[in-house]
C-alpha cells in the first residue's frame, strides 16, 4: 500500500480540539488532546478513502503542507500530517487455511455480500488497524 501524508488543521474546540483536511472537504475528526485529535484524524482519513474509492471518485495528491492557504475563518492552533495507506494494486496470493475456518469464511462473506477474498482483505485492515490503536 503507497503511503501518503495529508495536511491537516487542528483548530482549538470548547472540548478539545477538531481537526479538518483542506484536500478532503468534509472529512473532519476531534480529539480531547492533539494527541487524541492527530489519531483521531487518521481514522477518518481512512474512512473518507475508503468512501471515495468504493464510490469510484479519484483520490487527490496531498497538497504540500507550507502550500495550505490559511482559511481566514479557521483558528488554527496546529498544521499536521496525517498518515494514509493508499490501497495498491492487486496482487495473487495462493494461501492455505483450514477447512472449516474456509467455510465460516465463505458464509461470512455471503452474508455481508461480498467474496472472500474482500471478506479476508477487511479482517486483515481490521486486525492491523485493532494492533495500531494498542
């Protein structure tokens, strides 16, 4: 997965700050700390990149961080750069699992309405992102 770093603006909140992408309009977190707020904001990023791709739009180039025009309605208190992993292209991969665990698998999936291989491919973003937070 390309990884990219997206400018972000941290704007002091009445309960901690909120935080808001100029390359995303819409994507937006919060955090009780910068802290919070910068791990916050990499969740939603992800979220909203994920959103744009299912919805077939395009996912822009960050802008440069120092390029960000200051919003005259924003009160800054930070710029950050947010991690995100860019899904690449996609690659074969023979693996070997235990039947029944394969047939859990496969009614899984079904029932979500989607194959296995996308089935497998979330619990793996799932388990990585579940590791990441702890």
């Amino acid at each position: 997965m390309p990884t990219r770093y997206y400018p972000a603006i941290l704007e002091q909140a009445p309960a901690g700050f909120s935080v808001f992408f100029p390359d995303f309009p819409g994507c937006v977190s919060d955090g009780t700390s910068t802290e919070h707020a910068a791990r916050e904001a990499e969740q939603a990023l992800a979220l909203h990149i994920r959103g744009r791709i299912e919805d077939g739009n395009a996912i822009p180039d960050p802008t440069l961080l120092e390029s960000v025009e200051r919003d005259p309605e924003a009160e800054e208190f930070a710029r950050i750069l947010v991690r995100a992993e860019l899904p690449g292209r996609a690659v074969r991969a023979n693996i070997t699992m235990e039947e029944g665990l394969l047939a859990a698998v496969d009614t899984f999936a079904k029932q979500q309405g989607k194959t296995r291989l996308a089935s497998l491919a979330d619990a793996a973003r799932a388990a990585m992102q579940g590791a990441r937070a702890a």
